[in-house]
C-alpha cells in the first residue's frame, strides 16, 4: 500500500473534499485563512549529515512553502517538538533556527509543545491568510504554466553533502545550501491575483504537476528547454557526469512554485513560462507522456 | 534539565508571551480562534495495551480538552500520523475512530500528513473558535474554584489496564473506559462568560492547578472533602488497598477542567465549587502547602 492510496483511504473515511490538497482554506468572518502541516523526521526527511542549525529553518520553510503556494503568506505557527533524550541540550539551537526563519517570513511561533520520542522531529503547523486560496483544481485547457525559479539544485545538494568530501568547491558549496536552507520566494499576491492551480515542488516537479492535471482533470504540456536549471546544476552535471536535466525533473525539495495561470504573464528571473494546458489527461514533456514518479515513504522498494 | 526548564529556553528565544499555555488565541477580524497541539506517542503516552480503536478518539479527545478549557468550542483539525510501514493495515481504524471523535465533536479534519516512523503517533492540530479566550493569568484573590466533574478514573482504570485481567467487574470496566475513551464535556460558553483562569485536568489536579496559580501569582486553597470522585473510584480503592483520593489528586488524563471565577456559581453534577483563591502563592490543601506533582516525560527518574 503507498502513500496516495492510504490518502485514498482516508478519504473514504472522512467523506471531506479538501483532504488530498497540501492546505486548506478557512472562512473566518470576511478573511480567508489557509492552513498547512509537514513534519520533518529523523530517518525520513533528514539524515544525520543534516546541520542541526539548519533543521529549525527548513522544518518553517517547508510549511511557509505551501502556504506560498496557495496563494497566502504565513502568520502563525505551532511547533510540535519530537525530541530524544539525548539531544535535549539541542533544544536551544532547534528553536533558535525556527525563530530565525519566523523572523525572515514574518510569522509567529504561538504555541507547540515537547514530546519525548526514539528519533527527533519538528512537526509544525502553520496558519496563513490570503485574499484567495489557490488550490489544485481550476486549472482550465489555454492556461499557461509557470515555475517561480530553477528546480534540481536541492538533489544535486543532498548528493554532494552525502560524499561527505572534506572540500567542496564554490558551486558545490551553493548546491549545498539550497539543500540545507532554502528559502521561499513568498510572491503571494502574484499567484493569488493570478493563478488558477497551484502546487509547490516538494517531490519533484515530474510528480508534483500531476496534482494539478489529476485534480483539475487537464493535460499538461510541458517544454523541457524551458524548464530553468542553474549553471551551479549544470557545473555539477559536468564535474560527476550526471544528467542535469534529469535532476531538475525528479529532484525534489526545491521549493519552487508550479502555477497556471489564465493570463499570459511577463517572465522575470521568478517568473518562467514552461508550458500549457490542454485538453485531456496526464502530464508531456516536450509531447512525449511522462510518469508520475513520486517519492513514496511506504512504497516497498 | 526538566519539560518545564525546556519551555522556560523556549520562551527567552521566542520572546513570546503565549508560549507555556496549552492554547493560544488568534484574532481575526472581529472573530477570537483558538489554536493548540496534542500529541499521543507511542511509548510515551499509550504502550500496546491500549485498543487501536479508541487512539483517534482519545487524540482528538485531548485536544478538544484544551479548547474546551479556554472557553472554545472546536471547529477544526489537522492529523500528523506518524505511522510504522508494519502498521499500514490500521490506516482505517485510526481514522475511522479520528472521525468518529470529530462528528461527536462538531468539528471537521481539514488536513494533514502520513510519515512513516518507528513508532506510532497522532499528532493534532486543532482550531476552536470562542467568544472570550480565557487563559490561566487572571485569577484575583476571592475568585471562586470550581472543577467540571469526578477526577481520579483514568488512573485507576489504566493501572486496571496494565494488570491484564482476563475478567473485569462492571465497575472495572467503567474505570478502564474513562481513560480508553475520554468524552469531554463543553461547557465552553459557561467557562468564556464566567471564569477568570482555567486549565484542563491532563497531568493531575495537584499539578495543573499550580498552572492557575503561578501564572496568576496567586495562593489557591482546595478542600480536600469537596473534590469530586466517583463511587467506581471508591470501590477500586477497597478491593485493591489504595488511597482514592490520592488518585483524584495526583491522576492524570481526567480531562475536566478546572476554572476560577469571580462570581459564586450554582453547583450540579457538572460543576463542583473546589475552592477559593487568596492572595499570595502556591496550592494549599485543607491549609497546608501540597508540592507540584507533575509528570515529566524529560525527568532523569
């Protein structure tokens, strides 16, 4: 059984239509706010490789992420702390990385609470708002489909720290650390005023746009020189004769954002435009059919 | 270094006035949520004696509790499951009982997340709404103290649990039920119109009850003769040699609430006048000063 199909389950379960979106919107008087869970784990989302000054950053970055995504910016965050009893003089430098990264987003840690367990983990919570809650489903034959910055440096990151080289050059260094502290482009009220779907690259973006074209019931085309890399990405191609292209499609991580939009928009350096949508299912690159090859945790391989 | 001495490093980082509450409200609009986080870990807050069946339940159950107590009625919830792989096949049941729990609550599972883990967890987010929050710093001295009901059940049908009977006597059986299935009673609108400080009964009225009077800076003085425990308690005490009403006092996962307010309030079977607050600090007990009891997962012992 894998993930989705346990998600499949549960969703029989509750009957609720919102279950399957990585937020959901709430109707509070006349504001709309959004809200979102992700956890970090021990031995699931991080190694011991992983810096423990970072994990308080990236654990609020992943949730800033799909508030961003859906159209919000965030307010308010609940951290739910897994801490080994060993690690309690950690408890310091975790928290001081979630303040740091609540600081840079401008939200505010209001509550939470410590649980002893085997592994650590930072469980948060995040309450946003938004003027309009994107979610999955509007996508509409004629839109265009956007990407908010170049994908595949986090994979190309995580390979690098796990040589755990004793020097990484200038380039590697930069993969590292879009690995290890990314940070969300939080232009909101752009894929809020515009954006019919949206879905953030956690998994990768050959598995992610699915979530669109499966939820909103369209096909996606998307144009593979389109797809923005950094020279950073295509320098580690190079050096570890890797496929860079390969690592921006099924790389994940990346944090960037995935939206159609109905208007044509200009592009920038956080705005590119890689394709379509039309009629139909599925996801094409470059009109060849693609698969959905998602991460999954509970896959048995 | 204790849970306490960790919230206490928590809070000089955060610089946040709300950290060291259960729940925390949001304004919004001219609307007050309420927001707080629960978790049940395996290991740490169950071990494998306790039925699959009722964990969503008690998970939502304890979370209810905390809104309950600041003067909220739920509205809705975000389920992190932490979930081992040899454990998938339960995916249904623990969400069958989360759903159960929810519509009995009036409120909805918007959202949330599967990892997989070693251990089994529900880690809840919930969101009530309230006309008044009431927190634990505004208990004055003459300020009445009243408790929502019976205390001391869910340890003694926990250690009737643990002794793995292969027969329970129907008083047994009730004991066992109130710490498998805690049904939290919201009187959410007497609590926010009435009490001036309240805290829910989860670690033991000896021990919550210093939340109400450190935080308010105040002395409380109980009657030990006014604390309401059942006949079922009564008659666990007789058979098995033990104090009762050591277990009302120092029980944990009672789940009723304990609450200050200015005005003398009508007692019934949901509401038992406890005591009175006086100026000064610390907890007396028929006058004389009871230590804080509280049960630390962090604690050396």
């Amino acid at each position: 059984m894998n993930e989705f199909k346990l998600i499949d389950k549960i969703k029989t379960i509750l009957k609720n239509r919102v279950i399957g979106d990585d937020t959901a919107p709430i109707i509070v008087g006349n504001k709309t706010l959004i809200v979102t869970n992700d956890i970090l784990l021990e031995g699931q989302h991080f190694l011991d490789y992983f810096p423990i000054d970072n994990l308080g950053w990236k654990a609020i970055s992943v949730n800033v992420s799909d508030i961003a995504a859906s159209g919000g910016k965030p307010k308010y965050a609940l951290i739910s702390l897994l801490l080994p009893k060993s690690k309690t003089h950690l408890v310091k430098k975790i928290y001081r990385s979630i303040d740091k990264a609540c600081r840079y987003y401008h939200c505010q840690v209001i509550g939470g609470n410590i649980t002893q367990s085997g592994k650590l983990g930072i469980d948060v919570f995040m309450i946003g708002e938004t003027k309009k809650f994107v979610g999955r489903r509007n996508a509409k034959p004629g839109d265009f489909v956007y990407l908010t910055g170049p994908i595949g440096n986090s994979k190309a990151g995580l390979e690098l720290l796990m040589m755990k080289k004793n020097h990484y050059e200038v380039f590697e260094k930069k993969l590292i650390e879009r690995h290890l502290k990314p940070t969300i482009n939080i232009n909101s009220s752009e894929i809020s005023q515009n954006s019919t779907a949206s879905v953030d690259i956690s998994d990768g973006l050959s598995s992610d746009i699915f979530h669109i074209a499966n939820m909103s019931n369209v096909r996606i085309d998307i144009n593979s020189n389109k797809i923005p890399t950094t020279k950073e990405l295509k320098m580690f191609g190079k050096k570890y004769k890797k496929n860079s292209f390969d690592y921006g499609l099924i790389g994940g991580e990346d944090y960037q954002i995935l939206f159609t939009s109905r208007k044509k928009l200009k592009e920038n350096r956080n705005l590119y435009l890689i394709g379509k949508v039309n009629p139909g299912k599925n996801v094409y690159l470059d009109g060849k059919k693609i698969k959905n090859k998602s991460f999954d945790h509970f896959s048995s391989s």
